[in-house]
C-alpha cells in the first residue's frame, strides 16, 4: 500500500510540476516529508538528511566556474565563429549546430543553458536560409543533450553521481564515458540522414548571411585557457589510471580528484582574474533545476526505505525478458521524459533499480543506465518536456510556433526514440 502510494506521489509531482509549472521538486520534499514522517515514522532529521548535499555540491560548483564563460559572452562568441565558419557550405548547417552545441554544453554550459543561447540564433537560421525548423530544433537538441552528456558537463556529473550513488563507486567514470560516446555518434548518423533527404535544405542559398563574429578578448581568452587547462587536471588523472592502475603516484593522484572541488579552486582563481562580475556568476547558477534534482532525490530516497524500488526492480526483472531489459527501460524512460526532465525525475527514479536488474539478468549495467539515457533524452523534444519547450519558446510568431509543435511532438519525439530503440538492441550486442 505505501508503494502504491509513493508512485501516486511521483505521478502526482510530476502532473503538478507540468500543470502548474511550479519546479517540482517542492512537491517532491514535501510529499517525502508527509510520506516519510506520517506513514514510514521516519524522523524528521532523517528526511531532511536525504538532500543530497553531494550532488547539490557538485552542480553548483561546476556551473558556477562554468558561468564566468557564460557572462562574458565568451560561450556565445565561440557559437557565432562556429556558424560563421559554415557560411559556404550551407548543406553542412544541422551538423554545424550539432557540433556547435556540443562544444559549448561540453565546455560547461550544460543543456539549457546552450538552448537558451543557441535556440533564437538557429531558428533565425532556419528563417534566413529555408532549412527545416525540425531539422534545426533535433540538430540543436541533441548537440545541447551530448554537450551536457560530457564528463565535466552538467549532465555528465549528475548521471556520474547518481551511477556512483547507485552503488558504482568504482565505474562511475567508465560508464558516463560511455554515455557521452553513445550520445555523441548516434545524432551524427540521424543528422546526415535527414540532411540528405531534406527537401529544404535543397533550397538553401550558396552562401549564408552570416555576420562575422568579433575577435576574442583577453578575458575570454583567458577564460578559454582555464577551461581547458580545468578540463585537463580532471580528465587525465582518471584516463591515466584506466591505462596504468597499478601505478601508485597515478592511483593517489586519481583518488584525491573531485570534480566540485576542482570547480572551486578554478572559481577562485577565475575570480582573482576579474572574468566576471561575482554577483552575475552567483545569480546565474542553476538554482531550479538543483531545487528538482535534489527535491526528487528526496522522494527517490523515500521510496527506497519503503521498498518501492526494490518491488519495481523485481516486477520489472519478473515479467520482462531479459533480452528485452535494455529496450523495456529505454521505452519506459523515453514515456516518463514526455513529460518530465530526464536528469531531475526519470534518472534518479531509474538508476536505482539497475543494480537488481543487472544482478538478475547478467546484463552489463553500462548498457541498462546507457539505455535509460538515450530514451529519456529522446524524448526531451517533446513540447511538454525540457527541449521542445525552450525551443518552441524561441520562436519569435505564433504561426511557427503552431507549426513546430506538432512536428516536435509527431516526428522529432518517435524518431529519435525509435533511433534510440535501434541503438538500444545493437549496444546490447556489443558491450558484453
């Protein structure tokens, strides 16, 4: 009974949250709180304790390092030499924004950070040259999802906490190394099909109108350098123990690597050189979206004292083939992100029951977290989710808006989650 009533509750939350458009994490805590204290007679302190103060940690340090490229439009002046770049060779422009987003969400803008900055520029494209608004809003979403799907990236550290939290202290690394392969290859193949049957961009212009973009100044070359410079002090200890574990220098170097930490020494240094104004820094964190991650967790947390995951890990291992596993969760994940944010509802709901599925069917748990990824984020441009609402909010008519969402919604959302079906069976083949 209490089961049941955990799943109304995240049902529940995540109806509120679309309906009433309030984050829905405050109705995640306080359904954790009514449910935790008044039917499990949990302690209050208890309830309180499942805030993970470790991924809150962990977002806000990485975007607020991240946030001084933001301010200082050296983010946005990387997108516009990016799309300048492509002004004679028109054909090229979906996988130019493709490729454009995924620089600037793997530099640390994360998801919706990068449609916010890209969104208006590559619907104004699609205006300007006669591309397809769908072509140019899956090119765009799914360079934002593998940007962020970077280990560094928002995305990519969210996953790896919940991958380690899920019990993979020691392959969290490998597995979120995965994730980003997988999300990073498969959008090239679905982008350059749709290029080359693409009745539109037969139609583009030789060359685009593209203004030239403005030389980089010193902060934000600077700003570049420590990126880069932040990005190698956090990926090569790792990848050097991978190749070489038995060294102990390496092995000590690698244990003492955190990725929130480092964010906040690189803060600190990008600080004392004046790239961005503190309070600018501060106030663009995202805060809603570490209210949702974190108040979600809460109700997750809840749920695993009661016992629901560990019911629906069994009913799902009990009455789905085992073979099936991988595109069971996919199809499960892609439904749950219709209408919901695949990092702050559908992967803390989903990541914790991998650990039993795995053990039950022998499947790889790479290939289970991967699956519920790339369905969960097939859905994202879905009119009613993360993607498809920030573009459609790009548009600048109320006819292209009445135009898009129904290619967003009948065409973008079941190619993308029947591409990532597809790849669902062959990673199944592939990773043993």
């Amino acid at each position: 009974m209490t089961s049941l009533i955990i799943v109304l509750a995240i049902a529940i939350t995540i109806t509120l949250g679309y309906k009433t458009r309030v984050n829905p994490g405050f109705f995640a805590m306080c359904f954790a709180y009514i449910i935790g204290c008044f039917i499990l007679n949990l302690k209050a302190t208890e309830i309180i304790g499942m805030w993970s103060l470790s991924m809150f940690f962990v977002i806000f340090s990485v975007s607020l390092f991240y946030n001084f490229a933001l301010v200082n439009g050296t983010l946005e002046n990387i997108s516009q030499h990016l799309l300048y770049s492509c002004r004679k060779a028109p054909n090229l422009l979906p996988l130019v924004i493709y490729f454009a987003a995924v620089l600037i969400g793997g530099l640390g803008a994360g998801f919706f950070t990068v449609l916010v900055l890209l969104a208006p520029i590559t619907l104004i494209l699609c205006e300007k040259t006669g591309m397809s608004r769908i072509v140019g809003a899956i090119s765009l979403n799914y360079g934002a999802l593998a940007g962020g799907n970077f280990m560094t990236s928002s995305s990519g550290v969210v996953f790896k906490s919940l991958i380690e939290t899920a019990g993979f202290k020691e392959s969290g690394f490998v597995y979120i190394t995965y994730i980003f392969i997988v999300t990073f290859i498969i959008p090239i193949f679905v982008i350059s099909f749709l290029t080359m049957f693409s009745k539109n961009l037969s139609k583009v212009g030789k060359n685009l109108e593209i203004e030239k973009p403005k030389a980089f100044d010193k902060k934000q070359k600077t700003n570049l350098y420590l990126i880069v410079l932040m990005l190698a002090v956090i990926l090569i200890p790792p990848v050097l123990h991978l190749i070489i574990p038995e060294n102990a220098a390496i092995t000590f170097i690698n244990s003492k690597i955190d990725v929130g930490l480092v964010s906040i020494v690189f803060t600190v240094v990008a600080l004392m050189l004046n790239l961005g104004d503190e309070k600018k820094v501060i106030a663009t964190v995202p805060w809603s979206t570490i209210i949702m991650i974190c108040g979600v967790g809460m109700l997750i947390q809840v749920a695993m004292k009661a016992g629901t995951i560990a019911l629906l890990a069994n009913w799902i291992g009990g009455n789905i083939p085992g073979f099936a596993m991988p595109i069971a969760l996919c199809v499960v994940a892609g439904i749950m992100a219709l209408f919901s944010s695949p990092m702050g509802v559908v992967t803390p709901a989903l990541f914790p029951i991998v650990p039993s599925i795995s053990a039950a069917t022998g499947i790889n748990p790479a290939i289970l977290f991967i699956c519920i990824i790339i369905g969960a984020q097939a859905s994202t441009l879905s009119p009613f989710s993360s993607g498809g609402s920030l573009i459609l909010g790009s548009c600048t008519k109320e006819d292209e808006r009445a135009e898009l969402f129904p290619k967003l919604l009948f065409f973008g959302v079941p190619l993308c989650l029947g591409v990532s079906i597809v790849v669902s069976i062959i990673i199944s083949l592939v990773i043993k």
